[in-house]
C-alpha cells in the first residue's frame, strides 16, 4: 500500500478537500499528472479537468476544476483552484456553459497567444464533458 500524504483543495469560496490520500491525478497544463507520496516538489498550472484523489482509507473523489496552480512540497499537496465543483453536482447544462464560454473566448481572443490558450481550454472542457457521459 502506497504511502499517504496530505493533501488540500481550495477555492475561493471554501476549503473543499483536506485529507490524507495515496494518489492525486490532476489536469497539470501540459497533461494529467499523478502525485503520490515523496514526489518531487513542484509547481504547476492546472488546466479545466477531473482532479481524482485516492484517500489513504481507498475511497475516491473527483472534482472538476475550471483551472488554477498546483504545489507539492515535503509538506503535502495544495491545488488552488479558480472554481471547483464536486463531479456528482455537475449536470449536463453546467458544463454545456462553461463550454460556451470557452468558444466565446476562443472567438474573442486578440492575439495568436491568447486564441491558442482559450482553444486549449475549450478541447479539456469538451473531454471533460465526454469523460462525465453529458
């Protein structure tokens, strides 16, 4: 059995997440990443995605993320999301706005950056929804 560690999800309204777990896979910027106990120290952005935790007594969480930052250290992992929302509480008219709004930025974008950012955004959130079966 994996060693446990902690592990904290905020947001800006509440603290949703803190507990002991084995195994964090989160939607990191450049893919999902697995963090388990003794991973190096790191930190990261989060793209829009289904952060799944492992707690130490075997049950499973998932919590869709809209984005945010990501830091693991000796002393646990902390993910400070923009917006997070329990995948049970998710309904097919959420993520259909949330999608919405990503094609909204993806046209409005004034640069070449910015476009290929909110168009990045737009594909998780569109796997997002085939992932939940919406």
């Amino acid at each position: 059995m994996a060693d446990a560690f902690n592990f904290e999800l905020v947001s800006p309204e509440r603290l949703l997440l803190s507990e002991e777990v084995t195994q964090v896979v989160v939607p990191g910027a450049d893919g999902y990443l697995t963090v388990m106990s003794n991973h190096a120290p790191m930190m990261t952005t989060l793209a829009p995605g289904i952060v799944e935790t492992t707690g130490a007594g075997g049950q499973n969480e998932q919590i869709f993320v809209r984005g945010g930052f990501a830091d693991i250290s000796p002393a646990g992992f902390t993910l400070l999301a923009e917006e997070a929302t329990n995948v049970k509480d998710i309904d097919a008219a959420y993520i259909d706005q949330q999608i919405k709004d990503a094609e909204e930025d993806v046209a409005d974008a004034q640069n070449e950056d910015t476009k290929l950012a909110a168009a990045f955004r737009l594909s998780r959130l569109q796997e997002v929804k085939t992932a939940l079966g919406h």
